[in-house]
C-alpha cells in the first residue's frame, strides 16, 4: 500500500496554512509572505482553524505509513499529535475566550518583529506595521466579543500586558522607524498608532470597569486536561505524580547543592549569600560592554573545549534595547530558519536610564548580577538559543527545522541544559559565585515544575505559589509573585526543567551506548542536526529507542 498522497506534500500544504493563520509566527520561522497581516482571532475564524486543523488531522489518517520512509513514520507521529495538540487548545483548553492577554502579546511580538529585523527596507517594513496597526480595532474586539468569563488573575495580567503594548504603540514604537523620510507614510504611521492606542485604552476601560468586577472563573486546568496538552504538545505521557515526584527530587538536590556553594561564599546561608552575589553587578552604562565580553569568551570557551560546532554566520551583535522596545529585559532576536538570505543577529540587554533614580537603577542592575548574566548569555547565545538556530538552519527536514512545529519542552530544555552543560564542562571553574547563579536559575525552574503543576491539578493558590518560590528558590517576594502568577496563564512552564532532565537523560543514554565513541561535541552536533522535535523522536533517531522513558 502506497502513501495517498506525500508526506512532503502534505507539510508544504499544512506549514504554508499555519504562517498564513499566524503571521507573526511566520515572520519568525523566516517566512515574511503575510507580513502585513494581523492574527484574526474572531470567533468565525477560530471556529474555521478548527475545521481545517480536523481536515489536515483526516489528511495525516489517509497517509498509511506502509508508503513511508521510517523517518517519515516519525514525523507523521510527531506532526498528527501537534495538530491535535493545536486543536485541543482550541476546542478544550480556549485560552482565547478567557485569557487577555492573548491578544495583547500578539501584538508587541507582531509589531517588534517588523521593527527589529532588518529583513526588508525600513520603508517596506513600516508599511507592514502600519497594515498592522489598521487591523489592531478589530482584533480587541474580536477580544470583546471572545472573553466572557475569565478568571480575575487572568484579568489582572492581561490589563498590564496591555498597557505595555500601549505603551510599546505610544512611546517607542514610533522611535523604530524615525530614519524613514517618508512624509506621507509617516503620517499615515501616526495616524494608525493613534487609533490602535485608543482602541487597547478603550478595552482596558472595559476589562477595569465590566469584566474584572465580575470575573471569578478559575484559572484551573485540572489533572486531565494538563496530562493532555503535555502529551500533545511535549510528548510527555508520565502521570502527573510522577513527574511531580520527579520535581520534588531534583528540587532538594538542587537545593542541597546550593547550600553547598553558599556554604564556601564566607560561610553564609543561602539567601545571605546569594544577596551579596546579586549586589556584584556592572556599573551604570558598563552593561553592554559587560555582556559583548561574556558573548566573546562563551564562544572562545566553546571552541577550545571543543563543546559543539559553531556554524559560520553574520556576527553577533550586543547592543542596548533600542528605545521603542526597552520594556524587555534581555532578548535574543535572530533570523528565522527559513530566512532567505543573512541577517545580523542581535542580543539586546536593557540598561538603566540615566533618568531613574540611583534606588530604581541599582534595583535594575542587581538582576543583572554576574553569575545571572553569565547564565542568560549561555542560554541567549553561546550555546542556547542563537547557536542552536544557526544548527536549525542546516536542518533539511522541514517539519524539524520549522519553528510553528517546535516543542518548548526541547527549545527552552535545550537553553536551560546549557547553562549546566557549560558549568559541568569546566567554564567558571574557578569562580563559586557561576555555578551559585547556575544554581539559582535551575531552582527557580524546578520551582516552576512543582507549582505549575499543583496550580492546575491540586489547590495551590496564588499566594501559596508564591511563598513556594521565596522560600524554596530563594527569590524576592516581588519577583516571586510574578513567577506564580505566570503560572496561572502558561500552566507547562515547566518545560525549562523537564527539557533539562529530558536532555540530561538522553545524553547519558547516548554516552552509554556510544562508550568509548562519545564525545561531547558529537552528542550536540549529531542532536541539533536533527532539528527540533520531541524527545521521543530524537531518542528514535539517536538510540532507536521507542520505550517512552524519556525522563527518569
């Protein structure tokens, strides 16, 4: 029996669909076809995405896998439960008819990625944003018209993110294409902002006045309906207390470890030491040059250790957060894998206005410690995310190098292994203070593991959620506070921590089998030139390995 119809086909079809109904997204895998377009999340257009996900669903059925390569078996495995995954969420899960702040970071992400990104004039690219800007009425009402009865936590968060897109659209938008000598143009620009910014204040109006007042869902997904969407979208089919078993674990050892490198910093407790760690950080204006410093020994780092290939590419470069996007705190923007000719990477770091006061400049600069640094720019650049974009680009598979079809449990799992990775490989050796910010950074994600998951499938609070993040990650309440309400709206944030433990696994297992073969750099290189999928699929192509234990 013969495949009804190629496996290539089919993708070509699907992927081209998905940047179509995702714009923003696209722009972000490389594809700028719809770059003057807006996500519509009506609700005759969201009830259409479901249809057509069923239709690609019945599709991938008619596909007998006796006509396909074994390879193909996989993708046809890994694509059929992310189209599933794609409709679950819209069917069962519906963010978009409780959730806000869906509509608000689609449009800072839509609009930052026309700004930022050099893959077109300035011109051209300020035409897009003002098509963009036009569709913002219409997709706050579509918002209206969506959200019904949200959970107040949900509204809450969804009224600040959207007074920072407003913000984002008022005062450093326009900074973005301030070289532009288009008079007309420019006009017509402000124009559009001015209309998206009364819009987004006339709907944060209307979540203040009508709907927060009487918002009392809950935020909860419940034990099913979190199994699921880690099945469908991760891959990861291990009862809840399992995994939460797990957490708790690696969270003691961490701690345990933590309390050890404390321990050789004068002898201090914990938080003690990790205060006095946080108060060693660059000055005021010495932030950049701080970072270009860490980029540059990270990539010396890598290659005398011969740690993983570094494909050749445009370079690097670190520079202040521009103006118009200075809300950000780090960021990593890189051309998609499907870019179609070099771009200049960027790594923006946000330094302290000149204006705040020395209170509000030394609390900014105190989360951007040394050891902390260091860890956002393994897992940013060298080798997190930059590095494995420049892999992903030499990935021939398209389901495997496309973006749209990406697991976070192997994207951010990969970034947050790095950042043990480099530590474990000898970099910062001789400085306690790198493998104590490695450390903090891990066990703020294991604390993220163990509340996500008693958010949605026991009873933890918000309030509780927090306290777990001060005392057991050792955090500021205020930035707590933060972690455990993020947790309410991305309920699988613990995909940094099991992607780290998926990772941790897979390598073992590979250097088991490999013996006296293995090599660091062949492990990475051998990873990442397969692409992005989940870690059953890679344990297929690695070890051929279809048990399912994936994490242990």
């Amino acid at each position: 029996m013969i495949a009804s119809e190629p496996l290539s086909h089919f993708v070509d079809d699907l992927l081209g669909y998905l940047h179509e109904t995702h714009p923003s997204y696209a722009a972000l895998d490389g594809v700028h076809t719809h770059d003057d377009l807006l996500e519509d999340f009506g609700f005759h257009a969201m009830e259409g995405e479901a249809r057509a996900l069923a239709g690609y669903l019945r599709r991938l059925d008619e596909i007998h896998p006796e006509g396909l390569t074994t390879v193909e078996r996989l993708e046809h495995r890994m694509l059929t439960a992310h189209v599933r995954g794609r409709m679950f969420e819209l069917e069962h899960v519906r963010t978009w008819e409780k959730n806000p702040q869906c509509y608000a970071d689609i449009l800072p992400l839509s609009l930052a990625g026309q700004a930022l990104f050099t893959h077109a004039p300035p011109a051209e690219r300020a035409r897009r944003v003002l098509s963009k800007l036009r569709q913002t009425p219409r997709l706050l009402q579509a918002a209206r018209d969506n959200i019904k009865d949200p959970p107040g936590i949900f509204v809450k968060v969804g009224i600040e993110t959207l007074r920072g897109a407003q913000k984002f659209i008022d005062d450093e938008l326009p900074r973005a294409f301030s070289n532009v000598d288009d008079l007309h143009l420019l006009g017509d620009l402000a124009d559009a902002q001015t209309e998206a910014s009364q819009a987004l204040g006339s709907y944060i109006e209307y979540l203040e006045a009508d709907v927060a007042p009487r918002a009392r869902a809950s935020f909860r997904l419940g034990r099913e309906k979190f199994e699921q969407k880690l099945k469908l979208e991760e891959g990861l089919s291990i009862p809840i207390d399992k995994l939460l078993a797990i957490a708790v674990r690696e969270l003691k050892a961490t701690q345990d470890a933590f309390r050890t490198h404390a321990g050789r910093l004068n002898g201090s407790d914990p938080l003690e030491a990790w205060i006095r760690t946080k108060a060693e950080h660059p000055a005021p204006g010495e932030l950049i040059e701080a970072g270009r410093q860490h980029v540059e020994k990270l990539a010396t780092f890598i290659q005398r250790h011969d740690i993983i290939s570094i494909p050749s590419s445009e370079p690097i470069t670190v520079a202040p957060t521009p103006d118009f996007y200075r809300w950000s705190f780090a960021s990593m923007w890189t051309a998609g894998p499907f870019e179609s000719k070099p771009t200049r990477a960027y790594y923006y770091l946000t330094d302290v206005d000149p204006a705040w006061s020395p209170e509000r400049q030394e609390e900014h600069l105190r989360d951007y410690n040394y050891p902390t640094l260091w860890s956002i720019s393994i897992h940013e650049v060298y080798p997190g995310h930059f590095l494995h974009y420049q892999h992903l680009r030499k990935v021939e598979s398209k389901v495997r190098k496309s973006i749209m079809f990406a697991p976070a449990s192997f994207v951010e799992g990969w970034a947050h292994y790095c950042e043990q990775m480099m530590v474990e490989a000898g970099f910062g050796r001789d400085n306690h203070r790198v493998k104590l910010g490695q450390l903090a950074e891990a066990l703020i994600r294991l604390a993220r593991f163990i509340v996500g998951i008693k958010l949605h499938t026991e009873d933890m609070s918000v309030e509780q959620g927090m306290r777990f993040f001060r005392d057991e990650a050792f955090m500021e309440e205020r930035s707590a506070r933060r972690e455990a309400e993020r947790g309410t709206f991305d309920p699988t944030y613990l995909v940094y921590a099991a992607g780290k433990l998926m990772m941790m696994k897979l390598r073992n297992d590979y250097k088991q089998q490999q013996g006296k073969a293995f090599s660091l750099r062949g492990f990475h290189d051998t990873l990442l030139g397969n692409g992005t999928a989940p870690f059953w699929l890679h344990r297929q192509l690695m070890l051929a390995d279809d048990s399912g234990d994936v994490i242990e």
